[in-house]
C-alpha cells in the first residue's frame, strides 16, 4: 500500500477494514455492517 499522511506510515488491510467500518457506522444498521465485515460475533463490529 502507498504511504500516506502526516507521519508517512505504510497502511495495511486492517486499516482500510478500520476506516470502511469507521465511515459507514452512522448511515447503515449495525447487523448490514457486521455482515459486510464478515463479522460473526456482534461484539467484534
């Protein structure tokens, strides 16, 4: 992945899977999202 952002760290799959989640947290129903992220235990999401 590119480097990006003030401090020019490498971001890897779990931060582009943190911000999807991030992003998308206010506009989708908590079950679409856990579903969408492969989440099995609600607690995980």
């Amino acid at each position: 992945m590119p480097k990006s952002g003030k401090d020019s760290r490498w971001y890897g799959f779990h931060d582009l899977r943190r911000e999807f989640a991030t992003v998308n947290a206010a506009s989708m129903y908590l079950f679409e999202l856990q579903a969408l992220m492969h989440h099995q235990a609600l607690e995980k999401t």
